[in-house]
C-alpha cells in the first residue's frame, strides 16, 4: 500500500468518525441509518492497524451495544480481536459469527482472491445471498489467523455447538405450535452463548 492510499484511508476513518459525532452533537444520539459505523474495521484492518481496531471495536460497543452488526463486521471483529491477542474474546465473537451467517466460514475458506482486485464490502457474488466477502485464507497477512479459525472450527466444543444450533434453526423454520416455538428459542440463546455450558 501507497502512503497516499494509507493517508486515504486513515481520511475515511476521520471522515466517518467526523460524521458520526456530528449527528450525535445535532440529534442527541446517532441516527446512523447509512450505515457508515461499519466501514472503518475494513479499514483498520487494511491499514494492519489493529490496537486502532480494537479501540473503535470498543467505541462501537459502548455506544451500539444493541446493535445486532452484519456478519463481515463480526468477522472483522474476530480478527481485530485475535490478532491483539485476545483469543477468548475472539472465539465468542467467532461463534457470533457463525450464528449470524453460517456459510461465512466456508466462503472464507473457499473463496479464491481474484487477482488485482483489493479488500471491498461491495458487489454481490452470482446465487449468493451473501455479499461480496474481502477475506480469504490465502490472504498471507491472515495466515495465522486462519490456522487459528481452522482449529477453533475442529475444536469438539464448536463442532457440538454449531451441530446443535443448525438443529435448532431447521426445526424452528418448521415449527408452527408456539410453545416449542418458544422452547427451541430459548435453547438456540443458550447455545449461542459461548461461554455457557449446554
């Protein structure tokens, strides 16, 4: 990368932070319907600028703590994460991840770069629901984090979980009596708790 496009970059980043605090200064809070918190973690992590990653992670979360996030933001979350080192947090936020979008790890590993073609959000992918991902494990700045995600997927805790979760998600797009409507929900939230024991 160019000092002119690192310059570029860190200009979005201010740009977009410029922005967002100007709306909470007019409006008391952020109506943020564009969409634009989302784009600086892409950035951050183009830059490899991942301390400055992980303190916008924690600005997004004070003041978005509600936020549900779009999948590619909870990936780029998980490798701001891992690659400060901290590998707890990144592992819950990897099976976040996955229950919001369980094909994302496999685009991931799958993907193939397409040459000349830089890290962007934008376009869609023919008969994919998905957007265009900018990540891909042949990505040589992602190398250890990919050998991380690899054996965090392989790992017997995940495997149990997810299994279970896209159980759960089957059956609840099937079911129509609300009392196990109810039960299976209540199930899938413990399951996606990390942390907490099934």
């Amino acid at each position: 990368m160019t000092p002119k496009q690192i310059e570029r970059l860190k200009n979005k980043i201010a740009g977009i932070r410029r922005t967002l605090a100007s709306e909470k200064r007019k409006y008391g809070c952020y109506d943020d319907s564009r969409g634009l918190r989302y784009l600086p973690l892409n950035y951050y992590l183009a830059l490899a600028d991942y301390k400055g990653g992980l303190t916008y992670i924690r600005w997004f979360h004070k003041n978005f703590d509600d936020d549900m996030c779009f999948p590619e933001f909870l990936f780029e979350w998980t490798i701001i994460l891992f690659k400060t080192g901290d590998h707890k947090a990144a592992e819950q936020k990897a099976f976040e991840t996955f229950c919001s979008s369980p094909k994302l790890f496999s685009l991931f590993f799958s993907k193939r770069p397409e040459p000349g073609t830089s890290a962007s959000l934008l376009g869609a992918i023919p008969g994919s629901e998905l957007p265009e991902f900018a990540y891909h494990a042949g990505q040589p700045e992602l190398a250890d984090f990919t050998q991380w995600l690899q054996a965090f997927r392989n790992s017997e805790k995940f495997l149990a979980r997810s299994s279970k979760f896209i159980e759960l998600t089957d059956r609840l797009r099937t079911e129509d009596d609300a009392e196990v409507r109810g039960y299976l929900q209540s199930h899938l939230q413990q399951i996606e708790k990390w942390d907490e024991a099934l």
